[in-house]
C-alpha cells in the first residue's frame, strides 16, 4: 500500500465531492461537515465509477445524513462507508479507499 496526497482541503467544499485520478484509478474524494460535537470534518475515498453504468460519482449529489453518494446517470445510491449500493438499479459495490487529513492535504492508500 502507498499513501498519496490527493487534494488539499480547501478543494473540496463540504457537502462535496470532487474527482482525482491517481495511478490509473478515478476516485471520488467526498468531504462532509463535521456533525454536532465534532470538531473535524469527515472525509471518504470511493471509486469514482458507478458500478451499473460506469458513470462518475463525483457528479453525483452527495447524501451527508445517510452517508452516501448518488449516481447523477441512474440514482442509485453508494454508502461512503463500505461503498455497497443501497438502491438500484446498481447491485455491485464500489471499492472504499483508507483517508487521512493532514493539516491541509488529503492523502489516500492505494495499491
């Protein structure tokens, strides 16, 4: 596994998700506001690719109360948490990435 800054955190606005390619793989960097008591904001790593129409995520709306990213092409939804569908029309999950924030930067593993 290697560890590789994605963005900074200012790229990705909360509520959000934005593309980035890093070694031949389209990823989905996803920021949500921190919740109530939190002081941090959370942050996701999924495959940018619908798993029913190899459609990108990132343009997708992201669902911060459920956890999730719509498919803007079809509407099935992705949990950012373990990147299952969670409606159809998509039934194939999409591969999860490990983040870490570091002062500014994002960094994610990949393989």
């Amino acid at each position: 596994m290697a560890e590789v800054r994605v963005c900074s955190v200012d790229d990705v606005k909360p509520g959000s998700a934005r593309r980035v390619d890093v070694d031949g793989l389209r990823l989905a960097v996803v920021r949500l506001a921190a919740r109530d008591g939190e002081a941090d904001d959370d942050w996701y790593v999924v495959g940018d690719r619908c798993s029913h129409a190899d459609y990108s995520l990132s343009e997708g709306e992201v669902w911060a109360d459920e956890r999730e990213i719509e498919c803007p092409k079809h509407g099935s939804t992705f949990s950012l948490e373990t990147g299952e569908p969670q409606t159809l029309p998509a039934t194939k999950s999409v591969p999860v990435f490990a983040v870490r924030v570091d002062g500014d930067d994002v960094y994610v593993e990949v393989s």
